[in-house]
C-alpha cells in the first residue's frame, strides 16, 4: 500500500509499504481523509511532541514512522468476529490508547499513561519496520476506538475529530461560567475550535487573537465577538482586551502559542481570579514577575485529552454546534503529501489553516 514515511528527521517519502497485519482488538481502516497537524510538522523536524508534553522529556524517534493522526475511513476488514458489525461503517478514528493497567489509566486519567500507543507517533509500539499512521491508504485502529460517523458529519469533517477532542480537554480544564471573557491567542484550528467551545459554554465575550488576517476573518465568520492580527502590534490585544472589560481582564486565557512573549502579555490579561492555560508548552525557560501571579491568578496547562471526548466531539460537529469546513485551506493527494507537511510547516507563507490529504484520490 502507499504511506507517507518519514523515514528520518527531514526525510519525507511516500513509498510502498507492506500492508497492515491485524492482530487481536484491530480492524483496517481505508482511509479517506487524514489531516495535517502542527505535530506531525514537529516529527518532521525531529521532535517529539507527545513525549515533551506528556511526560515532560525529550524522547527520541525511531526511523520510518508513518505520519498522520486525524483520520477518517471505512472499516474493510475486522480481525476477530466479534467486530465483524463494523466491516462497511464509516466511521472517525481515536487514535491513541493507553495501557489500561498504570496508575493513570485504572484512576481515569488516562491522557497521563506513559505507554500510550498512538497511531502516526512512534512511541509505544516496540520495534517495527513501519510504525503506523493515518497518511496511508490503509491503517490499523483498536475496533475500541472507532465511531461510527452520523450521515451529518462528513469524512473531511471528521478529520477534526482529533484537534476538537484536544480543545475539549483543554477548556475542561478551565471551563468559563456563563458571563466569562475569555481570551484565546492563536487562531490555529484547536483555538478556533477553543473559541467556538467557550461560546457554548456561555461566555459573554471572546477575544480572538492571531498573526494572519485570514485567521482573523474566520474566527469572526465563527462567532468571535472581537479578532484582532497582532502581527504588527502585540500590545493591541491588551488595549482591546482592556476597553471592552472595563479595565478589569477576563476571567480565562487559552494560550495556544506558548512563547515566553505570549504568557507574559497572558497573564496581563487576566482578572484577579483569571486562569491562563497554556495548550502548547516549549524547552525555553520564562521568568515573569512574581506579582503577575497576585489575587488568585492560576496557571494551568493541559495534555491529550480523555477517551470520552471522542464521542462529545462527535455529537458537536452532528448537531452543528461545531463548525469547521471553513478552517479547511487545501486539499491534496496522498503523492502530494510530502508537499503537505511542508505547506504546514510555513502556513503563514501558504495562506494554510487546516490542510487535509485525500488517501484515496
């Protein structure tokens, strides 16, 4: 089968790969759409992602990782028979699984255990001639964790699955009361789908901030009730941010940046009981006042997200209370692929929001 290989730090090929072997708990996925996110641009330049979030280190990559976590397909084939019901479903795909057995998973929080396995990551799987990821015209899923998708949601639709279970998390980890302001930096699509989350929730303003006007313009289209580009002047987002609390901040600030600029100018944000989290967090060290943290002032950050996410995300985008088709900037081939990771890893230059792949074109 084709996949796109990421075969070292920089080494993008899309090459032929033997097909998946399903064992005990899988079923293959043809996958129709798998989407680009800003990790799979990391594992690219060599990072990892999930192990700096999760656990907090820098972990090394094996070779020959199949990129791609956001999937959507069909179900063609089933290793136990107890699964055969979802041979022919289209369904959205959870792509990580904990081990069920650490403290973490048996205490319900599972986004902590430190031998996840996660489809487009290396980590976790032992020693494998090609890890597996969604960026493939097949890929192997845990029939535990695939969902089928109503007729409402489309499979590019669903290509958000993964980011939108990540916001989900992210805003419950401080979730805004009814009549909160709430400030989200970064208009990528896990902070678009932040501010749309933040509405449901019942905030009574939110501040869209971000460096692209075309960001800009769709977190208004969304329902942003203030989006300003600080490309040119940072300290805007204050003044705005000011005028429209009447000097007091907002109650929530959802950093999707993480620059030591960022959460400084974050925490200036926030009223005398406000919390900053911080979705994306970096190696550099940052210093800030320790006054900045006066009141009540809380810092929070937020990793993965929880197996019940999933199946909310689903009901968001089938009932409409989450849309995301305007995010969605390119569309490409699987052959083009390679083209696809690079076009993220400068969206600015590309005019890219979400940049999805057809796996099956």
């Amino acid at each position: 089968m084709k996949a796109l290989v990421l075969k070292s730090p920089g080494e993008l090929e899309v090459m032929d790969v033997p097909p998946p072997a399903l064992t005990a708990g899988f079923v293959l996925v043809e996958v129709s759409w798998c989407g680009i996110c800003g990790s799979d641009v990391r594992y690219f330049h060599g990072e990892n992602p999930w192990a700096r979030h999760t656990l907090g280190r820098d972990v090394p990559n094996p070779p020959n990782i199949i990129l791609g976590h956001e999937l959507a397909g069909t179900v063609v084939e089933v290793h136990d028979a107890a699964d055969e019901h979802l041979i022919g479903k289209r369904v959205g795909v959870n792509t990580w699984i904990g081990c069920g057995q650490c403290r973490y998973c048996r205490g319900g929080r599972e986004n902590f255990c430190p031998q996840t396995k996660h489809l487009g990551h290396g980590q976790g799987w032992g020693e494998m001639d090609f890890y597996p990821g969604g960026l493939a015209e097949y890929c192997p899923a845990w029939s535990s964790h695939v969902y089928e998708l109503p007729g409402s949601v489309s499979d590019e639709e669903a290509t958000f699955l993964d980011p939108l279970i990540t916001a989900i998390h992210v805003v419950a980890t401080a979730p805004p009361a009814g009549g909160d302001d709430v400030v989200v930096i970064g208009g990528g699509p896990i902070g678009l789908m932040i501010a749309q989350l933040a509405k449901l929730q019942g905030a009574r303003q939110v501040f869209v901030a971000d460096v692209a006007d075309q960001i800009v313009a769709i977190a208004r289209s969304l329902g942003a009730d203030h989006a300003l580009n600080i490309a040119d002047s940072p300290a805007g987002l204050t003044e705005l941010v000011m005028a429209g609390t009447g000097g007091h901040g907002v109650a929530r600030v959802f950093n999707t940046v993480g620059s030591a600029e960022s959460i400084n100018q974050s925490l200036g944000l926030l009223d005398c009981a406000g919390v900053l989290v911080l979705v994306a967090t970096k190696g550099e060290e940052i210093s800030f006042p320790a006054l900045a943290l006066s009141g009540e002032r809380t810092v929070k950050t937020s990793t993965n997200s929880l197996y019940r996410d999933f199946p909310k995300a689903i009901d968001l985008l089938a009932r409409g209370k989450m849309i995301v088709e305007p995010m969605i900037t390119h569309r490409l081939t699987l052959d083009e692929a390679p083209q696809a990771i690079r076009l993220a890893d400068d969206k600015a230059a590309a005019g890219a929001i979400k940049i999805i792949v057809d796996c099956h074109k």
